[in-house]
C-alpha cells in the first residue's frame, strides 16, 4: 500500500495500460470483441500556487451501459441520431416493403386456399385471426426487449392479417353481417390507439388510424349510408385530435384530414341527391369546425414535432375545400345569391377566429399566435373578395341580364367595368385600414388586391370595355395609385427609418 501511495504519475500510468491489457486479454478468451477506447495522456499535476483556491476534483466517469463490459469498452457502436443512407434503407425501407409483401402474401395465400379448397370458410378466418392476434401479442416480447422498431412492424402485419380476415369473413364467405364485422373492426381500431397511446407510439396509432379509415371501404356493400358513414368519421376524426392535444402528434391530422376529403368527395359523386341538401350541410358544416379548430388545439410546437401540417396547410386547406363543397351544394342555375352569403359567412367566422387564443387549451408561444391570426386575416379577406365577385356576378347576370339576348354585350361591359371599379376600392379600403391600424401584413394584402387590379385593368378592361368605360377605369386607377404613391413617399409610417 505504501509502495502505491509513493509511487510517481508515470509509473502508476505503466500500471494501468498493463491492468488494462490483462482485462483485454480475458475478454478475448471469453469470445467478447471490443474496441478500447484510447486513454488520454496523462498530464503533470498542475503546480499549485500558493494563496489560490484548489481546483475541484472532477465527476467520476459515468458507469457502462453494459454491466458485462468495461467501462471505456463497447460491444457494438451506437447508433448516431442521424443515420445514414445504408441505415435507412436497411432499417426504413425494407422494414415497410416487407409490411406490404407480408400483406399481400397473406392475401394471395387466402385466395390459393379458396381456389384449391384445402380448408373451410369458417377455418381459414379462424387461421387469419388467430395468426394476427398471436402477431400483435409476440410483438410485445421484442418491445420489452427494447426492439421497438420491429415491435411495431409485427404489430402492423398482426392488425393487416385481422383486417383481411374479417373483410373476408363479411365479403367472401359471408360467415357474419356487416355490423359484426364493422364492430369487430372498430375494436381492433381502439386496442391499436389504446397500444399507441400507452406506449406513446405515434407510429402506432398511425397504423390504427390507417385501419380505422379503411373500416368503411372494406365493409362497403355499395348502398348509402350516409348519416352511419359520417358519423363514424366524425367520431374517429374528434379520437385523432384528442391523440394530437394530448400528444406531439399533430401530424396524424393530416390522415385524418384526407380520410375525411376522399370519402366525402366519394359519396357526393356516387350518392348525393338534391334531397339530402340538409343533412350533407350539417355534416360538411361539422367537419369544418372540427379541422378550423383545431390548430388552435393540438400540442404546442417542440422540436420532435414542428406541427408542420396542422399550423401552416391544415387552415388554408379547410378552408378553401369547404368553402368548395359548400359552393358547389348551393350552386343552382337561377343563382339566387346565395353563394356570396356563404362567402360573407365564411369570411365573418374567421375574423371571429382571430379573437380566439392562438391555443385554446394552454399558453401558445408568440411567434405562433401572430401567424395563426395572420392566416385567419388573410382568409377572412380572401373571402370578402370572393363574396364581392360572387355579388357583382349574381347583380349583372342574374337581377340585370336574366337570359335576354339583346343585353348580353353590354351587360359583359358593364359587369368587367364593376369588377374593376370594386376592386380598387376594396384594395385601397384595405390599405387605409393597415395605414390607419398600423398593420403591415394588412398593407401587403392591399397591395396584392391593387396588383391584381392593375394586370385585369391592362389584359382585360383594354380589349373588353368601350372607349368610355376604358377612359374611366384607366384614369380612376391612375389617380388611386398616384395617391397611394404620395402617402408612401411622405413616408408617414417611417419605413425608410424602418428599414436602416
């Protein structure tokens, strides 16, 4: 002990490196491979100084992941958090592609077994439950090991194999009616989402969300059932947004956003009948709501989840497609108008968004408040054009022209020339309103109006007004943009101090 405590830096070093060449050997005779880790060098006692504060002692060296190995040793090298093309692929890609080669290997096996008839109906579903339910069980004996990605990948093949086996209980051998395989369905959807939500798994309650919006397509016995179909939807589109408030996972209302658009848009062209005007609004009016508020409602942006879809495409999105759906019900060839009250309608609810938190169930950061009242001013506005044009239309082709022949020319002069006149007042409204209120982006939209106004006055007015009309649009927009120049170079905003 004594001859320890004596010894010099450099001869306690020499012991060490022999120490660790010992443990190396014995690891390698035991069949364990393992990469030393190379050991700094020593350096000399820093020479105290005396009247200064001794240095602190430093934290000892964190323990091994592997209680089986050395500390400085590794049996394989961690993973790094971004991987590399080889690993992507490896991992990723051919992860997915045999998802769907399992998939389809196991619907081919079901159509091998019926045409050779090698077993009954009634066995070849009990087969194809039994084999995805032991799938999905087996899977959490990777995921307690700590194979997650795999987990996850016999989780997906499971809940496939039971999908396909129910479809073909109802669809093929006609073992169960349609609600007992829509229900059974319904229940593997909620065991995946209750999986995702326990083990707080998004990829999971991806692949739920995927089975649940399949449900309806697979059990489609080509009739309408209009009020059970979008009442379903719903209540699995309310079940997606609470999974993205609760979690990071706004992402998912991207499926649940075109889950909803592609059986809409399919039943409207299949079914809809002038008769269920009432009940489609009702629906349509719902799903509206529902995707409106929702990025006010998902989780807070971090940095696993940016919220990409749900703060920056989901508002624009709904809008603009309900907007159509709901223009398209009304649409009728006497044109009573109606359109542009939907318009105005549109355009009034989302000036009420914008006095709403930019987060309704908690504390929202500042940059996202502002660019969610941003969108909801743009929106808002973009309506009230909308609505103006669909006025002015409706004024000239359907109060003043009313299918008389002899009226058609004039009334197409009298129409562009409103649209025209309209338009610049609307966009100098707009710019005198962001001047007086002190809002930039208010003035940018005035702006765009304006150009907008300018190219119709120069492609269209030129060729379709007459000589007269042609005068009054081109001197009415000179004399606006002449004025808008003014204001602008007095600088009353002070952008040009703004702007050093």
């Amino acid at each position: 002990m004594d001859d320890e405590q004596h010894a010099t830096p450099e001869q306690q070093l020499r012991d060490l490196r022999a120490h660790v060449a010992r443990i190396e050997a014995a690891l390698r005779e035991r069949g364990i491979a393992v990469a030393p880790v190379p050991i700094a060098a020593a350096q000399a006692p820093p020479h105290v100084v005396e009247g200064a504060e001794q240095a602190q002692p430093s934290a000892p060296p964190p323990l091994p992941a592997n209680p089986g190995v050395p500390a400085g040793y590794s049996v394989h090298q961690p993973a790094t958090p971004d991987r590399s093309l080889e690993s992507r692929i490896g991992s990723q890609w051919f992860n997915r592609i045999g998802i769907l080669a399992v998939l389809i290997g196991m619907a081919w096996f079901l159509k091998l077994a019926i045409d050779n008839h090698w077993i009954g109906p009634t066995g070849r579903v009990l087969i194809g439950i039994i084999a995805g339910a032991a799938l999905i069980a087996w899977s959490e004996r990777f995921r307690a090991r700590g194979y997650a990605g795999f987990s996850y990948s016999l989780k997906a093949i499971g809940t496939g194999v039971l999908y396909l086996s129910l479809w073909a209980s109802y669809s093929l051998f006609h073992l169960v009616p349609a609600p007992v395989a829509f229900i059974a369905m319904v229940l593997i959807t909620a065991v995946n989402g209750f999986m995702a939500w326990t083990q707080e798994s998004q990829l999971l309650a991806l692949y739920a969300l995927v089975g649940g919006y399949l449900t309806p397509l697979l059990l489609s016995s080509g009739e309408n059932h209009q009020v059970a179909l979008f009442t379903y939807l719903f209540v699995l589109n309310v079940a997606t947004l609470a999974l993205a408030v609760l979690r990071p996972w706004s992402s998912l209302l991207a499926v649940a956003f075109a889950g909803s658009l592609f059986y809409f848009a399919l039943w409207s062209f299949s079914y809809y009948s002038v008769d269920q005007f009432a009940s489609t609004t009702f629906f349509l009016a719902l799903y509206f709501l529902l995707f409106a508020f929702a990025p006010r409602l998902v989780h807070p942006t971090d940095a696993r989840e940016p919220n990409i879809f749900a703060l920056h495409v989901l508002p624009f999105a709904n809008a603009a497609l309900s907007f159509l759906g709901f223009y398209i019900l009304l649409d009728s060839p006497a044109g009573d108008g109606s359109q542009s009250w939907a318009a105005v309608l549109f355009a009034a609810f989302y000036f009420f968004l914008m006095r709403l938190p930019s987060h309704l169930t908690r504390d929202s950061q500042g940059d996202v408040q502002l660019r969610l009242r941003a969108y909801d001013l743009l929106i808002a506005i973009a309506f009230l054009a909308v609505a103006l044009e669909r006025a002015i239309h409706h004024y000239w082709w359907h109060v003043q022209y009313a299918g008389n022949p002899a009226l058609f020319h004039n009334i197409g002069v009298y129409a562009q020339f409103t649209y025209s006149a309209c338009f610049m007042l609307f966009g100098a409204a707009l710019l005198v309103i962001g001047i007086a209120r002190r809002v930039p982006f208010l003035r940018w939209q005035a702006l765009v109006v304006l150009a907008i106004t300018i190219a119709k006055v120069f492609l269209v007015d030129i060729s379709q007004l007459n000589e007269g009309y042609r005068v009054i649009s081109f001197l009415g927009l000179g004399a606006l943009l002449l004025g808008i120049s003014f204001v602008y170079q007095r600088d009353w905003l002070n952008l040009r101090q703004q702007a050093k």
